[in-house]
C-alpha cells in the first residue's frame, strides 16, 4: 500500500495535469544527453520540457504551450 506522501504527491500530480512519459532512444544517445545536461547545470526532464515546449512553439504557433 501506498504511504501518505506518495498518495499526496500522486493527488498532487493529478490536480496540476503532470504526467508520466517514457520513450525509447539508443543507449549512446542516452549517455551523450544525460553527460550534455549535467555540463548545461540542467535536469534531463528540464532539458525535455524546454525541447518540448520550443516544439510546440514552432510548430503550433496559435496554442499556448502550457507548463
């Protein structure tokens, strides 16, 4: 069973609409990505989001990127 700060973070997640999202890549592109975040002081989900969010832009200039 779960413990209170996991049901806690879990209704948390829920309530602000984040998610869980996984993919799959080359392990070499991995590394690279994992060594490039932690020399740019930035967090691998950080650096995803920026991209993400930069997409968006790009390509879906009349929608406000959310998050």
């Amino acid at each position: 069973m779960a413990n209170a700060q996991t049901k806690a973070t879990k209704k948390y997640q829920a309530k602000m609409g984040i998610i869980r999202k996984s993919f799959t890549t080359h392990q070499t592109t991995a590394d690279q990505f994992k060594k490039a975040c932690e020399i740019a002081g930035v967090s691998q989900n950080a650096a995803v989001n920026e991209f993400m969010k930069e997409f968006i832009a790009k390509y879906l200039p009349e929608e406000k990127v959310d998050g």
